[in-house]
C-alpha cells in the first residue's frame, strides 16, 4: 500500500494537495504546525493510488510518497 508523509512543519497550509488528490483523502488539519498554519493530513491512507499528484502538486515539497518500497521526493532536505 502506498505511504503518504506530510511534513506538518513544512507545510503553509494552501490546500492545493487537497484539491488536487484525485481520492480525495487529503484534508487540512484543526492542529498548527510550527510555521502557525493549519496543515495538510491523509484521512483515509487506505485508498491512497500512490500517484504521487500530492507531492508534485506541494509548492512547498512538503509530502513525500512511498510506493512498493521506493520513496519518491522532489527534494530531499
Ligand atoms: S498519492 Fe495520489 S491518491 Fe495518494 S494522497 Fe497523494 S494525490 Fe492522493
Ligand atoms: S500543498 Fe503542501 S503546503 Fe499546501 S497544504 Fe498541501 S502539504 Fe501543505
């Protein structure tokens, strides 16, 4: 199963991986992360396709998605 990481103090809270997750199982948190935004978090993992849209999608490289053991990240910090 694919694994989505988001880095919650990475993340400024835009909202553009949850409008563009064709799953939609992406939604913004009611927490703060240390930058003082609402961040990103996955709902329902278990219907996650891996696509890796989220993660190309993050202005602020903050999501990382592991498919069948390879991890794949614009950037590595
Ligand atoms: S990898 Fe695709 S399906 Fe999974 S959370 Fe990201 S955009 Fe949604
Ligand atoms: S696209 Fe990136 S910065 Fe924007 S809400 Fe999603 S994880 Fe946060």
């Amino acid at each position: 199963m694919p694994g989505v990481t988001i880095d919650k103090n990475h993340c400024k809270g835009c909202e553009m991986c949850v409008k563009a997750c064709p799953q939609k199982i992406l939604a913004m948190s009611k927490q703060i992360g240390l930058k003082g935004y609402f961040y990103a978090e996955v709902v329902d993992s278990s219907r996650c396709i891996g696509c890796m849209i989220c993660a190309i999608t993050c202005p602020d490289v903050a999501i990382e998605v592991g498919v069948h053991g390879t991890s794949f990240a614009l950037f590595q910090y």
